[in-house]
C-alpha cells in the first residue's frame, strides 16, 4: 500500500480515488469535484507531518492514529496546521473529521459526512446525503440537493437555494436558517432549545405544518396557518397545498418564523457543478 509522509507542501496525484476520508486539526481543506485525475494539494503545513495512505481507490489523510503513548500530547496545546485542497470524482464518497479547521466542499454528487468541533463547513453544489455534526462550528450550504441531517451544540445552519427531500436539523442555541425547496413527499424536523428558527418555502409547497416554541414568538407568512397561544405554548399550522409533505419546527426559547417565497424549484439539478477551478477555466 502506498504512503506517504508529508511535511512540506507538495503535491500528490492518483489514478482513481473511489473514497475519502480526511482528518485534520487545524488550518483549511478543501474538496472539489474534478474530471480529471484526482489530485492532493499541500500549500502550507507547520507542526506534525501529515501522513497520506492510498489503496484500492481509498485516500487517507491524516496524523498518527492515537495511541495510549501520546495521549498526554492531545491534552496540550497542538500546533498542527495544514492547508489541503483535493480534487476526487464527482461521485466519489467523503469523510471529514476537523478539529479547528474550516472545510469546503464543492460539486460532489455522493453527500459528504462531516465531523467538526470549532471549525466552518461549507457545501456548494452537493447533492445526495449530507451528514454533519459539531460543537460550535457553523454549516452553510448552497445549491445542496437531496438530504441534510445536522446536529450541532451551538453552531449555526444556514442553507440557500437546495432542493431537499429531508432536513433534519438538532442544534442547543445555533440558529437555523432555511431557504429552500421541500420535494413533494418531503419531510423537515427542527428543533432547539434557545435557537431562533427562520425558514422560507416557496408559495405553492405541498405540507402538513406546525410551527412551536414554549416562549419564543412563532410567526408565520402564510394564510392558510392558524396561530393559537396559550400559556407556555404558541403554535402555528395547518396545512399548505395538498399536505403531501412535512414541516415540523419546535423550539423551547427561540423565534420561529415561516416566510413565503413566490415560485418553487421542484426538481433539483441532474448534474452537480464542477468544482470552482474548473470552471474558472472554462471562463478563460
């Protein structure tokens, strides 16, 4: 099995990489969708050495397995850095495990699993099942078509112009924010505890509704929901087209608002964009 111990930056480049699993502590990775043959760019890297492992189409990346030996180390203050960008299949299956570091994911077709403590998490373009969990790290996706499933302690959610069969979202006191597009039979759960909830469906959606907060105002800008309040609970919901699908927002503390966009995009995209420095170089 080939490997590889990096501890300057480099480049590496593979005949077919069918999955991916990346662990790092701190600095930035990047995975993009690529026609081309799949690719490891190393940019910048201070602390430990990285160490990369490639066979039958599997790449790993990361450190040294912990072991009983340096388990006092982790407990100090680390100083492992590194820059990454890699380029895998479209198809291709990932795992993301980051402590610190931001991650960008971009144009993939099979989801991403991704595990952060602090760091960001972006997704452009992704489509298929989207796991995420983290501490206090933020997730934003764009263009994300399939499923999401989001557990967070007080990290945000913030989700743009998808097109998405299930959304579930579990956060403390992140906020959540939604603007997307429900499939037909699709289904959203979200719930907080202090988090404020905004999401915005288009005019024409198909769904059971019910919006509810113990104490937080509950606020929604569709006619066809009916708002009751007693003590310790406010309520909205009703039904929206034919309530083929559902929507089901609850929050101990925080807001939950339901806006109305016009329009909808019932069918999400057939091919996933191609990662940004493609098509940069289309555009030349």
């Amino acid at each position: 099995m080939p490997r590889w111990t990096v501890d300057a930056p480099t480049r590496l480049d593979f005949d077919a990489v069918t999955t991916l699993q990346v662990r790092l502590i701190a600095g930035t990775v990047a995975v993009l969708a690529t026609d081309d043959s799949p690719s490891m760019v190393v940019s910048d890297i201070h602390g430990r050495p990285l160490q990369v492992s490639y066979e039958a189409g599997a790449l790993t990346i990361g450190y040294d397995v912990l072991s009983w030996e340096r388990l006092l180390d982790w407990l100090k203050p680390v100083h492992d850095t590194a820059a990454v960008t890699i380029t895998v299949p479209t198809h291709c299956p990932i795992e993301l495990g980051v402590v610190s570091a931001s991650a960008v994911v971009c144009g993939l077709s099979s989801g991403a699993a991704v595990k952060g403590v602090s760091g960001e998490i972006t997704l452009d373009g992704v489509a298929g099942d989207v796991h995420a969990e983290t501490i206090s790290g933020a997730l934003e996706g764009r263009d994300v078509d399939g499923a999401v499933c989001f557990k967070s302690v007080s990290g945000d959610l913030t989700l743009a112009d998808g097109a998405l069969a299930r959304l579930e979202a579990d956060s403390i006191n992140g906020q959540i924010a939604a603007d997307i597009s429900l499939h037909t039979t699709g289904t959203m759960r979200i719930s907080t505890i202090s988090g404020d909830v905004a999401v915005r469906l288009p005019a024409d959606n198909d769904a059971r509704v019910r919006l509810h907060s113990t104490s937080g105002n509950v606020r929604s800008e569709f006619d066809a929901l009916r708002a009751t309040m007693s003590p310790g609970s406010h309520t909205v919901s009703g039904s929206l087209g034919g309530g083929s699908g559902n929507v089901s927002v609850n929050s101990v503390s925080g807001a939950v608002t339901l806006l109305r966009r016009p329009g909808r995009r019932t069918n999400p995209r057939e091919v996933p964009p191609r990662a940004e420095a493609e098509m940069e170089s289309e555009t030349r």
